[in-house]
C-alpha cells in the first residue's frame, strides 16, 4: 500500500522515489517539482517564510522521498495571487501627474467634492492603477494643501473641507484594495496620541490589504495605553503608524513598540513626514520613507 503524508498540509499519495536529479511528478508528467528550498529562493523569501505559508495550507505541497516537495506551477500560482496590481505602474506610461495635481488642488480648494471624485475616478478610468494614485497624486496633492495652509494661503477651515474631500474619495476606492487569496496575517494601522491626520494611516492600511493583510485601522490619536489593551485581544504581525508632524516627546516612539509587545510581537514601523528614522529605529521599530515602500519591504519588516 502506498504510504501517505499526513498533517495540517493534507492527505496525499506519496510518490515513489526517484533519482536526485529527476524532478518530474509523478501525477503530472510534465510538472516540475521543487524543494522547498527552491521553492522559497523562487519566492524571494525565507526557507522559514515558505515553510509557514506550507503549514497555513496557503502554498500546496506533498512529502516525496521523505522530503517537502512543492509543484512550480502552485509556485507560480502563489506568485500570481500575490501580485498587487493597484500598485503596479501606470502601464501606459501617458498620465499627466503634473496637470492632475494642480487640477484636483484647485477643486479641494473651491470644495468641489463631486467634480473631485470625478477626476480621480478618471484618472483610474485612463489606465492609472490605484495605488500609484494614492502616490502621485492624492498625496503630492495633501502636501500641497498642507503646505498651502502653513503658508496662510488657505484658512484652517479650507484645510479641513480638503482633507474630507479626499477622505471620502479614498473610502470609495478602498474596496480596490482588497483581494482573494493567501493571507499575509493581521496588521493594524493608526496615528499616535495627538496626531489628528489620518489620511495616510487610511491609505497604509489600503496598501496592506492590498499586500495580502487583515487589516484593523484603529485611525487617529490613539494612546499607547489603549493600543496596548487592543492588541492584548487582536494580536497582529504588522502594526503600521502614521505621523503627519513631529510628536513633542520622543519617548512616544519607545511606548508605542511596547505597546506593541505581546505575543507574537508584531514588526512596528514609523512613516510620514513627522516620522523620525533615528527615534524609530532606537526605539526597536523601523521606518519607511515612502508609502510606495511598504508592500515591496513587507517580507523583510516581518520577517
């Protein structure tokens, strides 16, 4: 009787050995067949990374010859459920940014919601991914305003009346974001105490989701205390934390890591302009200086 590998992989056949060199599967005569090893340096990632994804049931593998065996084609496959395509770049390589960003200031400005909504929407229509929206030109287009507002050019209440705008235009396009496929695990995203911007902590956890997480956005000025007592009840893997300005105590980036200290403990990473690369890393978390960096370096943040 043929023996079999069971576990939290599944039940399967398992095939009969073969030579070291022969990598042919033996239920599919043409398919390669991988090491796990192999499998993970085809993934870019850790053996350790692979493996999880194996026991979790997200990457499909049998025991041949009493070792991991993993089909390059579900390799592929995994590869191809993973892929984030709002983030991808414009394909067409044809969207006037520039023009966009002075476009989409001037409704935010004048508090056109609607015509605002337009826009963005076709912008998207044209062939620009989502995610590349986010960048090039919701967020160039909130600096500008911000910048607009410190300079005296724009009333607190115009300031506000913008942001709202865009808050509403980035909860329509959130649904984008999300996708079927292997699980990442759980992150949360939120600003720290004092910290009333939100837009970019909205956008991070779109990202994420994007990135293949669950995502609990907690918004904006959340206290250290509470986020802790939150994560004793939701662990997560990944905790993301926006900052728009500088915080007055530097000991706030050492409390939000503790915070964040359970079990497991979630990798922490600081972003924004208000984000201090220095404090984050002496506090044990990391930093990112571009929200277009977050999905790319997701692997080595949690790893």
């Amino acid at each position: 009787m043929d023996s079999c590998y069971t576990g939290e992989i599944g039940t399967v056949p398992t095939p009969p050995r073969r030579g070291r060199n022969d990598v042919s599967d033996p239920l599919d005569p043409t398919g390669e067949l991988l090491t796990l090893q192999d499998a993970a340096e085809r993934l870019k990632v850790h053996y350790m990374t692979a493996y999880r994804w194996v026991r979790r049931g997200d990457l499909p593998a049998f025991k041949a010859g009493g070792r991991l065996r993993v089909r390059a084609e579900d390799v592929d496959r995994f590869v191809q459920q993973r892929r984030v395509d709002v983030l991808l770049p414009d394909p067409t390589g044809r969207t006037d940014w520039p023009t966009h960003i002075e476009r989409l200031y001037d409704l935010l400005v004048e508090g056109r919601a609607l015509d605002a909504n337009h826009l963005v929407r076709k912008v998207i229509a044209d062939g620009a991914p989502v995610g590349q929206v986010y960048l090039e030109l919701l967020t160039p287009t909130l600096h500008r305003i911000g910048d607009a507002w410190a300079s005296g050019s724009l009333t607190v209440s115009q300031e506000h009346r913008a942001s709202e705008i865009c808050r509403a235009v980035i909860s329509r396009l959130s649904d984008t974001f999300r996708r079927r496929g292997p699980s990442r695990g759980t992150a949360v995203t939120l600003t720290p105490a004092g910290e009333q911007h939100g837009i970019a902590a909205a956008m991070a956890a779109d990202f994420l989701r994007a990135g293949g997480y669950e995502v609990h956005h907690l918004g904006v000025d959340v206290p250290a205390g509470d986020l802790r007592l939150f994560l004793q009840v939701v662990p997560c893997d990944l905790m993301c934390v926006s900052m728009t300005a500088p915080v007055d105590d530097p000991a706030v980036y050492t409390e939000l890591v503790q915070a964040a200290d359970g079990d497991p403990r979630p990798a922490v990473v600081f972003g924004g302009q208000g984000a201090d690369p220095q404090l984050a890393q002496e506090a044990g978390g990391a930093h990112l200086a571009s929200m277009g960096d977050l999905v790319p370096s997701l692997e080595s943040l949690t790893a």
